[in-house]
C-alpha cells in the first residue's frame, strides 16, 4: 500500500477546484500542461547545463548561460504549479508577472551576492563569478514564460463559451 502525503492531496484539490474565484489557477489541462512542461524540462535541462559544468566540459553558451535560462524557468513553473513549500505561507496561486519578478528578484539577489567575497557568512553558498548577462538572462527566460503562459491563458479563455468546452475539430484523414 502506497501511503500518500496530505499536501499531495490539498495540492490536487487546487488545481481541480474550478470554483475558485481566484483567476490566477491553472483553469484548463493546456495550461496544467503548460506549467508542468516548465516545471520539469527546466528541471532535466537545468541538472543538464550543471552537470557539463561540473564535469569540467568548456561548452560556451551551454556551460555559461543554459543554467541561467532552464532554473528560473524551472522554478516559475514550481511555483505557478504550487509545487513548493511556499504554499504554506503564501496562500493563493501566484500571478504570472508576480511569480517571474519574485523569481527574477532572487536570482538577481544571487548574481549580486558573486559580486561580494561573502565567505564566512550564510551566504557564502553563492560563490561564483559575478556576470551581469546572468541577469539577462533570467529577464529573457522569465519574460518568455509570462508571454507563454498568458498566450495559453487567453487561448484556453477563448476556447470556452460559458464553462462549456468547445468541440474539437476532426482532422481529415486519408485512410
């Protein structure tokens, strides 16, 4: 028997219960799919671009900035999906623009704190070389979720008249 944890279960609630007035829920499965397609290929993209790294690989764009690009992807979608801890103590489903300037502020914070020799301190875990494209890059990355995110949210919007879903349009095919 698999024993399944509570916030596994309060976690599926959210995402189904459509009554929420709250419009910042994934509402429909193409945007469920979106935020999980975020979720874990920027995760598999980003131990890819971290495991070049550490394995001493000199890869250009992939070893320099495919981290900075794939983990603020990555974690925009842990956080639309709610996947993380944060939702004990922020309560509602973040927005689009609030999830990516939260998650562009922390990696931001980050890059700043390479800047400084903070050995000594709790912060000493961001040691690295400050570059600013790094910051670039995490704006890049997160502005193009937000615009995917609120195509797919508008698209899904429009496909629905009322609560009722659309029909889907056959496809000929030629047997």
């Amino acid at each position: 028997m698999t024993v399944v944890s509570k916030s596994f279960w309060s976690f599926r609630r959210a995402h189904r219960d459509e009554s929420r007035p709250d419009n910042t829920v994934p509402r429909s499965d193409s945007e469920r799919r979106l935020l999980l397609r975020l979720y874990y290929g920027g995760f598999a993209v980003a131990i890819f671009a971290v495991a070049l790294q550490m394995g001493g690989v000199r890869g250009g764009f992939l070893t320099n900035y495919l981290a900075d690009i794939a983990g603020p992807i990555w974690l925009y979608g842990a956080l639309r999906l709610r996947a993380t801890l944060l939702n004990r103590i922020y309560k509602p489903t973040p927005s689009p623009v609030f999830t990516a300037l939260f998650v562009f502020l922390v990696g931001t914070v980050w890059e700043i704190c390479q800047a400084f020799d903070l050995s000594g301190t709790i912060l000493a875990i961001t040691r690295g070389r400050f570059d600013p494209f790094d910051i670039v890059a995490y704006g890049v990355s997160l502005a193009a979720c937000v615009a995917v995110d609120g195509y797919v949210r508008m698209r899904s919007q429009t496909a629905t008249v009322g609560h009722e879903p659309v029909p889907a349009v056959r496809e000929n095919r030629m047997p």
